[in-house]
C-alpha cells in the first residue's frame, strides 16, 4: 500500500476561493464551539443556572 492513497486531496484549497471560505469558516466555527464546551464545562463548576441559560441560547 503505498501512503498515497491514505492523503487527503486539499486540491479543491487550492483552486476554488469560495471552499477556502467555506471551510475557514466551519473552522472557525468549530473551534468556536469547542471554546464554549470548554467554557461551560468551567462555569458548571461554579454556578449551574448561568450554565443552563448559556445552553439554552447556545442550542437556539
């Protein structure tokens, strides 16, 4: 097996401008939502009704 056939194809990066926005921007989107994982997670610790209102918007 050669470890070509596991790459991924970034080709579509390279040539389309409207992909790279579109997958910056799920990037950007995800990491967002892993920040607000991490941040719901370290206020649940301290006060479980702000963390339910920040879920509740969250979810919406």
């Amino acid at each position: 097996m050669s470890p070509g056939r596991f790459a991924i194809d970034i080709s579509p990066l390279r040539t389309s401008r409207d992909f790279r926005y579109v997958f910056a921007a799920r990037l950007v989107s995800l990491a967002g939502i892993g920040v607000t994982g991490v941040a719901l997670g370290v206020g649940g610790r301290r006060s479980g009704v702000w963390v339910g209102r920040c879920a509740e918007v969250s979810m919406s």
